[in-house]
C-alpha cells in the first residue's frame, strides 16, 4: 500500500506496490472495487493511468498493456506496416514517431 501523501504523480507511481497494482488492474477488467462499488468514468481513467506508469517502471515491454507483437517477415524483419504501441505514442518500422 502507498503511504503518506504522494507529492507528485510520479511519485504516486513510485509507491504503488504489486498488490495494489493488481487490484488496480482487477478494478478497471471487471468495474469495480473490491467492495463492490462500481468505478466511476473518471475513476477507470486514473485507474489506467497508474496501471501504465506502473507497468512502465517494472515490467518488461512485452508484458505491459496493450502491447502488440510484430509479425516477423521471412527474413526475421518486423513486416511492412506493423508497429509497436508503448503508452503515447507509435514507432513504426521506420522508426519514424507519430
């Protein structure tokens, strides 16, 4: 559990352990808490965002939400029009940014 009050999002982020992590993660699949409560629109929004910041920090890329495998061409490259999504932004095979 995340002690004292966070000065900044980050370190929110910082705090959050793998428990509450999970139950953060649980919330938002099912809507709701714990208790029963069922999470307000707002709530999922902020839910999701630590559920990335978190995952951002501690997990490896291949593990976070919503990551997308590329589809590996005959030669071992990514193929044509594949890209990765990481939590705001594209990288294209190009390698160019959107």
């Amino acid at each position: 559990m995340i002690e004292g009050k966070p000065k900044t999002v980050r370190d929110l982020i910082n705090n959050i352990d793998h428990e509450t992590y999970q139950r953060l993660k649980t919330a938002v699949e099912i809507g709701k808490w714990e208790s029963g409560e069922t999470l307000g629109r707002e709530q999922i929004e902020y839910c999701v965002q630590a559920i990335i910041g978190y995952e951002e920090i501690n997990l490896h890329v291949d593990q976070r939400v919503g990551y997308i495998a590329l589809k590996k061409s005959k030669i071992g490259k990514p193929s044509e029009g594949s890209a990765t999504i990481t939590s705001d932004r594209i990288n294209t095979p190009d390698g160019i940014k959107k």
